[in-house]
C-alpha cells in the first residue's frame, strides 16, 4: 500500500450537500494523482450519505472509503478525527486533501496531530516537484509543494513535508477550480466501520442554526463587486461571469444594491460584509468610504472606473480608467486565454 | 445549575509580529522584511482567550495559569497578562525550541501543561496573526487526549464536569456541551477583553523572568547582584517561571526543526508598491500582462 502514493480528499457534506471546497479539491486532487500515477481516493463521512458517493466518483475519485453511520449525521470533531486516523493508519495515504472551512480547520488539525503528519494551512496553490532537505542534503522527488501566502500576505511561503506522510494541506473555497463532472466515471465505493471509543462522543451538540445563504463572501478568494457605474443588469451579468472564470464571489457596493441588480446579502462594505479577498476588482465603484471600510484590507484591488479621480483608485494596487462594459469583457478574454 | 465548584484555567497565548500594520518600512524596496520595524504584540484573538478565562474566574472563582511559548522577549505578553488579572505565568523558551512548525510546539505546549498538572479548562486565541493556521491549539488538545470546542462565542454553563458552550462561524451558530477537561479557542466577537488594571500595571511592573535580570540590574544598580534582585522578587512574587525542554521533559527529538515536518522550500516576498498605483492601460496587451502578473503572483489560478 505504502508505495502506491495515493491522494486523498476529505468530503464535507452537511445535510447532503457536499461543499463547494470537496468538489474543487476532486478536480485538484485528481490533478495530482494523475501526475504521481496513483489513484484518487475520497474519504466521505455521515449518515444515509450513501447515494453521494457516486456524485464524488462522477468528480475524479477512483475509490470513495464511505463511513456512513448514525454517530456521524453531524460533523464532530472526535468521531469524525477517528474515522480518519483509522484509516490513515491502516492505508497510508502520500497526500490528504482538506477544506480549509470552519469544519477542515477544526478537523486537519486534530488528525494532522494523531498521524504526526505535517499540515499547512490555506494553500492557494499545490504542484508536484522535487526537494533537496537541508537536513540530510536528500532529494526528494514527487513531493506536493504547498503553496500559501504568509505574514498577512507579505510573502508567498513554499512548504514540504519531506519525511513523515501523508502530506496534509488545507485549502480555501474558490481558490481551485471546480471540475465538470462525468457521470460516465467508474469508481469503488468501499463501505468502512467506524470504531469509535466511549471518549469519542465526549462533545455532544444541543442545538445548531445555519443561516442558509448561498454568498460566502467572507471566505472568497475573489470578488468581483460592481456600483453605481452599473448602469444595467446586462452590465451586472458581465460581473457575474468575470466571477464564474474567476471561481469568486460577486459583491456589491450599496449602490448597486438599491439599484437591484443584486440582493443585499452582497454588500461589502460598512453595512455590509467586510472582506479580505486575495483579489478584489470594483468596477463601477466610486470608493465612498464606507465601501472602502469593508475591502480595504484586500490583498490586491483592481480598480475599474471611467472617472480618473475616483478615490477607489486611492487604494487600488491597479488602476484601470476605462469603461466596465469594455474592461470586463477583455479580462475574461485574456483569463480564458491563459487557461487554454 | 452550578455546582459551587471553582475552575483552572490555562490560557495558551503567543507574541506575535503586528502584521496587519505593515508599512512600508517593514518590507523594504528589494522585497526583503525589516522584522526590526514590526512590533511586536499579544495575539488579538489570544486577548479574547483570556478574557474568556477571567470570566470564568470572576464568575466561579479558580485560577488563571498563562503560558505562552516563545523567545525571552516573549515575557511581555505574560506581564501584560498580569495586569489584566492572571494569576499565575510561564514562559516556555529554549533554544531546541527553535523552527518549531505547528505539531513542535503543540508538543512542547502539551508537554507543559502536563507538568502543570491538573486543569478543567484550556483556552487559546482561533488564530495567530502571523501564521493563521488555527492548529496549534486543536493539536495540542490532540496530544493531551482533551476535546476541543473550535470557534468559542459564549460559555453558556459550568456544571461541574461539563461546558456549555456557544460556537460562531460565518454559516450560523452550535451550542455544545462538552466533558471537562476540554480546549476552547475564542473568536474576536466573543469579547472585548478587559484594559490592563492601572493597580496590577503598578503591581507587576517589576515581574520579569530570570532572563531579564541583566537588563533590569542596568535599570536598578541599586540590586548590585543578579541573586539580591532575585530576592527582591521571589520575596514579592514578581519571578516569572522559565521552563525549558528539560523542564518540562520533552522528547528532543520532538522539538524545534527536528521535530516539525513541515519545511521552508521557499519563500517569496510581495514587494508593496508603497501608496502609488500601477496603471493599466484599458486595452488588451495592458490587460493580458495585468493578468500575467496575477498568475505570477499566485493571485489568480
């Protein structure tokens, strides 16, 4: 099994619905054992949760190792942390995949710390290379290189995990692309049996509330807002595809909301929701201060304004006086460019 | 509900690098980091952990243990959390502690607060500023075969051996109950933690650990010797605890760069453009070499 070098991903799913993050982590993973020659396993986790497996399967796994069982119909750190271990224990997975949502980042840590293996947090970007150790002056080949920025963002940080596997590595949602699925896949489904202990189900939940939005602005690594200078929702859609090609979020100034091109659970800003994307693009957005106030602290502001003086352009790292309805279309031109 | 019992509580903190106030004097114009120019400060979140801690104390009574992990400079954030009413502090520092990743020091944490002895309640920040990985505090509760209460809001109860506890995330809320001993890290919005007391500062202006006695005895030649001013301070419980890896009997081979797997490949730094702007020209060569520089930048995939 050891030299197989199989990646996994840990499936989030709640209420059966698998998590955005999973799904792109499939594409990447995929990617990955594709590269190494080895196989993509899926590790998914709940109860009567049976009938997703399939859908995994149709998104790149070769072999789903589902734990369906009552005990794990809600996500709690133990149970599932036993799931996992157990099963990193007995079948030693090369790389593991996890989503870095409120659940990874509760749940890769716990794990990362039984298997003593090394975790890096919110990768933006993992390839394949090789790696001489300063340790032992050894070169290691095929190593998954982990790629997140660090100190606030200053810097880009390259992290390896040489010597004890698997390699574990968090990631954030919308940083990967999603793959289309093919419900043509063939893949296992192997059923696994959980071996909980009695210290397990130390915690136990009393009641739980989820606020049912579909717009995760706070977690987007992309976010494409449009304002005022929005002048129609033709206009508003182009946003809206900029955001797809990214795999961003699309926000909004208030502008933009009164107008009713998009519903208020958008707004960034002040009054809205405060954002710290790695990219941020305003097109149309004069930059009021209370806009300001809610995506200044962006890692990098693309500004998109036909007015030269607008304050945006204050703190955009990159200017661009010019009309949206043309900017935008060319952006999208060149993003899928690139991805061909 | 409660049962009249009181609680201790030790508070995991860390000194941290104020990255979200970097300036363009901490990354200099060759992309390199001025680490002199960044102060150094309490973990925000860790902040909240503390408070967390002094309200349980306030409501049940107990003790409030600190330990914070770090070079000896670290010692501020242990006199700050002083003032504000712990009771005790430590300062875990060793040179083998050096290049520790996240599984290193939840070792060495783990290691420490099994020489501590007994504890109903760990409290640690969500997250550090300078590295945001949320890890170290879930695998030090691994390690110490405690469970954990990730993303703390609100502790609702105390009954005995058990918390009830509120957690906040971005998609809603979850009350949980949780047998004790057990580990919770604190949002920022659970809490606006308290200001220093003006009566503690005074108190515990003076608190320092055996590593600072040089620099104190250059402040106050009226010590004379390190062993008087030690007096000085045992006498007033002033002495702050030092522990290192002996100390606390650590597996070497567990601690520092040894013990981490994780390594630095390399490390690439984002120069900031100081204030000023770059201009994109609005056509399609500016706008496919903005893109190019994104994609080299790890911005966009």
């Amino acid at each position: 099994m050891t030299d197989q070098r199989n990646v996994w991903v840990f499936i989030e799913q709640e209420e059966g619905v698998i998590a955005d993050v999973s799904l792109e982590l499939l594409g990447k993973g995929r990617d990955l054992a594709n590269r190494l020659g080895s196989e993509l396993w899926a590790v998914l986790g709940g109860h009567r949760v049976e009938e997703l497996a399939e859908r995994v399967i149709h998104y790149g796994a070769d072999r789903v190792l589902l734990a369906d069982h009552p005990e794990l119909e809600l996500y709690r750190t133990l149970p599932y942390a036993r799931v996992a271990i157990d099963l990193i224990r007995a079948r030693q997975p090369y790389i593991f995949l996890v989503g870095a949502s409120p659940i990874g980042r509760d749940f890769a840590p716990r794990v990362a710390s039984a298997v003593r293996a090394g975790l890096t947090a919110d990768c933006t970007d993992l390839q394949i290379g090789a790696y001489t150790s300063k340790k032992d002056n050894q070169t290691h080949q095929d190593l998954l290189l982990q790629i997140r920025p660090a100190f606030g963002g200053n810097l880009i940080a390259t992290i390896v995990n040489p010597h004890m596997h698997p390699q574990m590595a968090t990631v954030r949602s919308g940083v990967m692309r999603q793959p289309e699925p093919d419900s043509s896949r063939q893949g296992v489904v192997e059923k696994i049996e959980p071996a909980f202990e009695k210290g397990d189900f130390a915690l136990q939940i009393l009641s739980r509330e989820t606020r049912q939005s579909t717009v995760n602005l706070k977690d987007a690594a992309t976010i494409v807002s449009g304002g005022g200078g929005v002048t129609s929702p033709e206009e508003f859609q182009l946003l809206q595809d900029l955001a797809h090609v990214l795999g961003g979020e699309v926000g909004a100034s208030r502008a933009a909301v009164d107008a009713g091109y998009i519903s208020r659970e958008h707004q960034v800003g002040q009054t809205g929701t405060t954002v710290r994307p790695r990219l941020y693009i305003a097109a149309g957005i004069s930059g009021a201060v209370q806009h300001r106030a809610g995506m200044d602290e962006s890692h990098k502001i693309i500004a998109i304004n036909t007015d030269p003086n607008a304050p945006i352009f204050d703190i955009a790292h990159y200017k661009i006086v010019g009309d949206l309805k043309e900017v935008v279309p060319m952006i999208i031109e060149a993003l899928r460019e690139k991805a061909k | 509900m409660s049962s009249g019992r009181s609680y201790h509580s030790v508070v995991l903190v860390k000194q941290v690098p104020d990255t979200h106030h970097i300036t363009g004097e901490v990354m200099k114009k060759d992309g390199t980091m001025n680490r002199g120019a960044l102060p150094a400060i309490f973990n925000p979140e860790d902040l909240n952990a503390l408070e967390m801690a002094l309200q349980v104390k306030d409501k049940y009574g107990g003790q409030v243990t600190v330990i914070t992990m770090g070079p000896p400079k670290a010692a501020e954030v242990l006199r700050e959390s002083l003032y504000r009413g712990a009771d005790r502090v430590i300062l875990l520092t060793d040179k083998k502690f050096a290049g520790a990743d996240t599984l290193a020091t939840s070792y060495a944490l783990s290691c420490a607060i099994q020489k501590l002895g007994d504890y109903d309640l760990m409290f640690a920040g969500r997250q550090a500023i300078d590295g945001d990985t949320a890890q170290v505090g879930p695998q030090t509760a691994e390690k110490l075969g405690i469970p954990q209460i990730t993303y703390a809001e609100l502790i609702l109860d105390l009954d005995g051996d058990e918390v009830v506890a509120q957690r906040a995330f971005e998609m809603g809320t979850e009350i949980v109950k949780c047998k004790l001993p057990c580990l919770l890290t604190v949002v920022g919005s659970a809490n606006r933690p308290r200001p220093a007391s003006a009566r503690r500062r005074i108190e515990y202006k003076l608190a320092a650990t055996p590593l600072e006695y040089k620099s104190l005895l250059k402040q106050w030649p009226e010590f004379e010797t390190e062993a008087a001013l030690e007096d000085y301070l045992t006498v007033r419980n002033l002495k702050i605890e030092v522990w290192t890896a002996a100390d606390v009997e650590a597996d070497e081979g567990k601690l520092g760069l040894a013990g981490s797997p994780t390594q630095v490949y390399k490390v690439n730094f984002v120069v900031l453009e100081s204030t000023d702007n770059k201009e994109i020209q609005a056509n399609r060569e500016g706008i496919k070499a903005l893109i190019e520089e994104l994609v080299q930048e790890y911005i966009v995939g």
